[in-house]
C-alpha cells in the first residue's frame, strides 16, 4: 500500500475529540521519559552487571541515532504537514521525518536488550512502546507510516554495532561504573552523617 494513502488511514481526522488527543499526546512526546524512567530505575536498584547492560543499552541508542542522522543528512523526506497532507495535531518543525527519532531510540534500547542477559525481559515491552509511539506520532500528522518502519533496521544496525563492541567499551563502561559506585557511597554516607547530626 502506498506510504500516502496509508497515512490518511492511520492519521487522525479533523474531528478529533479532546480525550482521544489527550491520551495520543501523551504517547507521542512522554513515553520516551517513562522509559528513561524506568531505565533509571533499573540502574539504580541493579548491581554491576544490570548497570553495565544499561550501558549497552544506550550506547545502541546514541550509534542508531548517529546513523539516522547520516540518514536525514543523505536522504531527507519530508513531513507530511510539509506536504500539506492529512491534519497535524501535534507542534513539529520542518525537518525530515525519516526515520522516527522517537521510534529509533525506543527500538535501539530494544534491540540492544534483546542482546543482554539480564535485561533480555525489557526487550518485548520496548518493542511495543517504540510501536505505540509511532503509531501516535502517524496519528497526530507528524510521521508517515515509512518514518516508523525505517526506524527498525536503523535501530537494529546500532544494537549490533553496539553489541560488536562489548569488550572494547568494557574501557569506557569501567571508570563510568566506579565513578557511579564511589558517587553513591559518598551520597549514602552524607545522608547518613546527616540523619545522626
């Protein structure tokens, strides 16, 4: 099915009520900091090696996000409100579209967690948010369906790159794992000091 005609299916009509834009807006621009959320939380209550996958987990991401650069850089695609099709619901500036950033950092952490022992669970359940974001992004005129389908191997290519170099970053991810351990016994021990003063 065509890219266009598809998206005049997916994205919302001009009649949209105010609670169906209200739940389609929160998907769109708030699921990301949900998920960075919980990305925090498993880095604070995991050990060592939970910590280390976080990592990982963000080094895909900052690779996938690097190529998608080179891609909007190489082959830019417009938006659809730049090509005055369906109705946008959601504020965007006029730059390339392809492929989804949202999309591609949700499926990049989901990639790269489906490479990790011990983070493997979150894998699935990032998959699905990275397709409900971009679901809501097509809906609210900001995205064609391709922006999200491209994504995926955006995404998939900077897992693996990122999983390639799991033993020469193991460099970088030491001194970043020691400092955090030292930082937190430091704020442990202050707010002990703190308690008995």
């Amino acid at each position: 099915m065509n890219n266009h005609v598809l998206f005049e299916i997916l994205n919302a009509g001009p009649d949209l009520g105010p609670a169906p834009l209200a739940i389609a807006h929160f998907m769109a621009t708030q699921l990301t900091s949900v998920v960075l959320l919980v990305l925090g939380f498993a880095w604070v209550r995991g050990g060592h090696a939970v910590r280390r996958d976080v990592l990982e987990m963000l080094i895909g991401c900052a690779l996938a996000s690097g190529l998608a650069q080179l891609v909007l850089h190489f082959w830019p695609q417009p938006r659809p409100f730049m090509l005055n099709l369906g109705t946008q619901y959601l504020q965007h500036r006029a730059t390339p579209g392809l492929p989804s950033h949202h999309v591609t950092f949700l499926w990049a952490l989901a990639f790269t967690a489906w490479g990790t022992r011990r983070l493997k669970a979150f894998a699935l359940p990032l998959f699905v948010t990275g397709l409900v974001v971009g679901w809501s992004r097509v809906f609210l005129g900001v995205h064609f369906p391709l922006d999200v389908l491209a994504a995926a191997p955006v995404a998939l290519a900077g897992a693996v790159v990122a999983r390639r170099m799991r033993r020469p970053a193991m460099l970088l991810y030491s001194p970043i794992l020691h400092g955090y351990r030292r930082l937190d016994k430091w704020i442990v021990a202050g707010l002990m000091t703190a308690r008995h003063t």
